[in-house]
C-alpha cells in the first residue's frame, strides 16, 4: 500500500479509496476537478497543501498517524475540520441511517419484539452521540478557539482569564471509546445474533452505512485525542508560562 | 503451538549508527526479531533462521546478495525486500524507508509487511459462554454493580472483571447495554423481566 502525495491526480486517489469522498468534500472540494493533482486543487482553492495530504492519508491508512507532523497544524484549522465533519453527521449520514435502520426494521414486520429492541439501541447510541457533539460545539470547541486567541491578543487573553479562572481541557476531555463501542456491538448484534428474518438486502445497506459512519467516525476521534487535545495542552502550558 | 512461523526482521547496512538506530525503532514494530548485519553474505554466520522474512537493505545491497539471502531463507517461510533509502526524498511511499522518516511510519511500513505474511494460525477460541459467565450477564443486564454481583457470587471484583472481559471476547459485545441485547436475543434472559428503557 502506498502513501498518496501532492502529485498525485486526485481522481486517482478517489479511485483508489472511494471512501475518501466525503473527507475531500469536507476541505472544500467538490468533484469535476479533472485530471488536476492535489496540489494543483489545494493551490486554486486555497486549502493549506500539507494538512489536505495529511488528512486523507490517515484516514487512508489507520495505522499511519504522524503525530509530529499533524501538531503543526493550527487549531482552528484541526476545528474547522471537525465541524464540518459534524455537520456532515447530523446532515447527512445520521437521517441517512435513521432511514435505512426504518426500511430494515420494516422489512421484517413479524419480529416486532426484535426489531424494538434494535430500534432502542439505535436511538439511545444516536442520542448520546448528538449529544456528545453539541457539548463540543457549544463548550468545548468555544474553549480551545478562546484560548488560541488569547495567545496573541492581549484584550482577549484578559476575557479570556477572567472566563476560564482555573483553566484546563482535562475537564472537558469525554471518552470517545464508550460510542466506538457501541457502534461496534450494533454492528455485531445485527451480523451474528439477530435472528435473520429480515430482507437481507435492507439489513445490508444498513451496514454498509454503519461501516460507514464507524470508519469516519473512528477517524474522528482519533483526530480529537491525539491532535487537537495534545495541542491544547501545549497551548495552555504556554499561556501558563506567560503569567 | 511451536510450528507458528516466526516474523523477524533483517536490516543490513555497513553504518553501525544506521543500524542500530533503525534496530532500536523497529523494536516497536510486530517484528519478533531483528537481526542486524553489515554485509548480506554475513546471513551465512545464520545457519538455522526459519519463519517470514522482511530484509531492508539499500537498493545496491539488495542486488547483490537478495539471491543469496533468498536462498537460505527461503526454506519455510516468506521473505520481502524493503528498501533503505538514506537521502532526503520527498515523496511519501510505503515501499521504502527513508532515514529521515519518522519512528512511526518506519514501524507502520514495516508492520504492513509483517502482517501481510500468512498469519500464525487462527485462534480458535471457545464461544460458548459458560455457566458461571451466564450468571454474571443476568446480573449484569439486571443493572447490577461489578461490586453487587460480586457480593451475590461470593467472588472478588476483580473476578467479576474477569468474567465480562471473556464475554466480551466471546460474544463481540463490549458494552452493557449491548450485553442486555444479546442476553435478550440469546433468550439468556426474558425481555419482561428487565427494565429495557433504563437499560438499552
């Protein structure tokens, strides 16, 4: 398996992991690009080179994940992401899923105990999981953004302390492992223990959907540890030093 | 259990900082072993090596002993050659290492090669769920304490602990409510008897 790079064309790259559609459009690109190669893209569109390679590669490859490299980034960059990456959640695959687990569930109208059961777990995993997006958007994401500012702004860094007196992520940090989890056992309850009455095809799409999500969202998540909240302490212990 | 291939690896150059350097960073891959020679016709001083293979080497190296090294190696296992590039190259690839890559993508490239070699035998672990982990999960689905059931089984928590890991392994399903959901389709529990809008 190969690394992609700034030459290759990005159609290529599409044809290689298709799965990478929805990440190309969430840094700002949208289909119709040619024969041109992502750097010609990232050039005319104005998306940072290195952070677009970087992006795509480690959803490409989950074992690749240059840690170094990606702390480069700026903050709001990395949340930018992010909330695009929410945005394509609670737009698009969540109603997408919420449509197919119903054609699924409908499709087998005589295990309707079964399918209540099915239909709960769902729900409450989705409910959890907006959740655990706003709480971001609404506190924690507000948090980060504040205190990046204040680095550079003395006007800000004043409101900044004046907010946040004893600041710290670690109290914002949530575990993302509890919904990798449960996304997991969905998965696994329908392929190995829900009794196969169903039309199969709907169950299919269903799970395609859920790989899906669970791909992307593992994806996420990993973004959110392992970069953005490593940066954050670095950013904290600099506005520590400063005091 | 013996007969499971090894996955070692070989890394030949004449510079003992290169390679020691990438010895001790590829200790943190899957590799079992690291074996580190200066030339490649030093794999002679190697008579019983068995198991995969991965060999890096720069590209000259590898043309004039992969033949050599093949042979000796060849017997019982697989072997793969990977390439050591020792200038700066920017372009990213996953089929050479380059000396300035970072530890983390030297044992990513070199894992993905390890792994694809035939995998040591699968494990064949027992599903069934014995009786003890029975009881845990009806326990568990009734919303009770690692603590609680331990105190109803006579057993330590840590005991407790123990047993919902194996349930984990064996069935797939790693939280609780996941766990009511298959006690429920396992028919291990009826589905009146618990509190489903609590517990799933």
């Amino acid at each position: 398996m190969e690394l992609f790079n700034e030459n290759n064309k990005l159609a290529s790259v599409i044809h290689k992991d298709h799965s990478l559609l929805p990440v190309i459009n969430r840094l700002g690109i949208k289909l119709g690009f040619g024969d041109k190669t992502i750097q010609n893209i990232c050039e005319e569109k104005g998306i940072d080179l290195n952070f677009f390679v970087e992006t795509i590669n480690v959803f490409h490859y989950e074992a690749y994940f240059p840690e170094k490299r990606l702390l480069d980034f700026s903050v709001s960059m990395v949340i930018e992401y992010l909330l695009k990456t929410h945005k394509y959640y609670i737009e698009y695959l969540i109603p997408e899923n919420d449509r197919l687990i119903e054609l699924f569930l409908m499709a087998s109208p005589d295990e309707s105990a079964e399918n209540d059961l099915v239909r709960r777990f769902y729900t409450k995993f989705k409910e959890e999981f907006v959740i655990h997006m706003n709480f971001e958007e609404r506190v924690m994401f507000p948090y980060i953004l504040e205190l990046n500012d204040a680095l550079v702004n003395p006007v800000a860094y004043e409101a900044f302390h004046q907010k946040y007196p004893g600041y710290s992520i670690e109290g914002y940090e949530k575990e993302h492992s509890n919904m990798d989890d449960k996304m997991d056992d969905l998965k696994n309850i329908i392929i190995k223990y829900l009794p196969p009455n169903y039309d199969q095809n709907r169950g299919n799409a269903f799970l395609f959907n859920l790989f899906m999500f669970e791909k992307d969202l593992k994806n996420h998540s990993r973004i959110e540890d392992h970069i953005l909240i490593p940066k954050v302490k670095q950013l904290e212990k600099v506005l520590l030093s400063h005091e | 259990m013996s007969n499971i291939p090894t996955k070692s690896i070989i890394v030949i150059c004449p510079s003992d900082i290169v390679l020691g350097g990438l010895s001790e960073i590829l200790k943190g891959s899957q590799a079992e072993e690291i074996i580190q020679l200066h030339r490649g016709d030093e794999i002679l001083d190697y008579p019983k090596l068995s198991g995969h293979f991965l060999v890096i080497a720069s590209p000259e190296e590898l043309e004039k002993s992969s033949t050599l090294i093949r042979q000796i190696l060849s017997s019982d296992g697989k072997v793969q050659f990977m390439n050591l590039q020792l200038e700066l190259i920017s372009t990213n690839t996953n089929l050479a290492l380059n000396l300035y890559d970072s530890p983390a993508l030297i044992c990513y490239k070199a894992n993905e090669i390890l792994n694809s070699f035939p995998a040591s035998q699968p494990k064949d672990t027992d599903t069934e769920l014995t009786r003890r982990e029975m009881e845990v999960l009806r326990l568990l689905t009734k919303g009770y304490s690692n603590k609680e059931i331990a105190d109803q089984l006579f057993v330590s928590t840590h005991t407790v602990i123990s047993h919902r890991k194996n349930i984990s392994e064996k069935t797939g399903i790693k939280s609780a409510s996941g766990m009511t959901m298959y006690a429920i389709l396992k028919k291990i529990i009826d589905v009146n008897d618990i509190d489903t809008a609590d517990l799933i």
